[in-house]
C-alpha cells in the first residue's frame, strides 16, 4: 500500500465510524465523513436528519463544520473519504460539492468508499466544475 491509500484507508476507517453516529430514522441511510487537514488531524462528521425533511444535515458539510470549528484553515485540507451504508458508492449531493469546493484546497480529492477496494475518487473541480462564488 502507498502513503495515499494508508492515508484513505485510515480515513475510512474514521468515516466508517461517523456513519455509525448518523441520525437517519427516514431514510436509514447512514453516512459518515472524514477530512484530513494539513495538520494531519482527521474530523469526521455524519447525517442528522429531521423530521422536517429538508434540514438534514449531511455528513461531509457536517466534517467541514467539525473541521472548521477545531480551528482547519478554509482552503487548506487535501483528502476527504465518505461511506454510506445502503448505497454502493455515495456520490456527494450537490450542496456538499458547493461547499467542499469554498472549504477545501483548490487540488482536493474526494473518495467514496464502499470498501477499500471499492471506491470512487474525484478532483473537487470534476464534482464542481464551476462553484458559486461572489466576486
Ligand atoms: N446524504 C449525505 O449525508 N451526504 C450526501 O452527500 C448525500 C446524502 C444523506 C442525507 C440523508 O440523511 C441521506 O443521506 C439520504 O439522502
């Protein structure tokens, strides 16, 4: 295993964890998130739903979120691992691609993991070619 796949793979192990912590009682997907910052510390964060549909909370805004508030530098984290369970590789809504593409570093890769054989990977430019940003 290169450095790359130890990092992924230890970071699933994190997201993994996460989507244990999900509050998913309507759609019972669980989902957990994991970030890497330049510090080589990891955040994690997982799906909160409501009853109210449309306040969930997903779990890649809420590992930003984790991130942001234990002090990660806007623009800096590199590696972001999701896992979902009921899916067989989750790819990011649009809401998160937005805000993964004003968070993270500009060269961030984003892996969806079903296992650590089983993933996809992209650059945050190819999920967001073009992100909303006010000039
Ligand atoms: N979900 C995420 O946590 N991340 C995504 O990128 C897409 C969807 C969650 C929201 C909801 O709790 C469940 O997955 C089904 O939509």
């Amino acid at each position: 295993m290169n450095d790359i796949q130890k990092s992924v793979a230890l970071l699933l192990t994190h997201a993994r964890a996460a989507s244990e912590m999900a509050y998913s009682p309507y759609s019972r997907a669980r989902v957990g998130a994991s970030v890497l910052d330049q510090e080589g510390n990891i955040h994690t964060g997982c799906n909160v739903e409501n009853a109210s549909y449309g306040m969930t909370q997903c779990a890649e805004r809420n590992a930003l979120a984790a991130a942001i508030n234990a002090g990660m530098k806007p623009g800096t984290a590199r590696t972001v691992v999701i896992y979902a369970t009921g899916f067989e590789v989750l790819a990011p809504c649009g809401a998160c691609c937005q805000v993964m593409s004003e968070l993270l570093a500009e060269d961030a890769v984003v892996y969806s993991c079903h296992d650590e054989k089983n993933y996809r990977s992209w650059s945050i430019r190819e999920l967001l070619p073009e992100p909303f940003i006010l000039n």
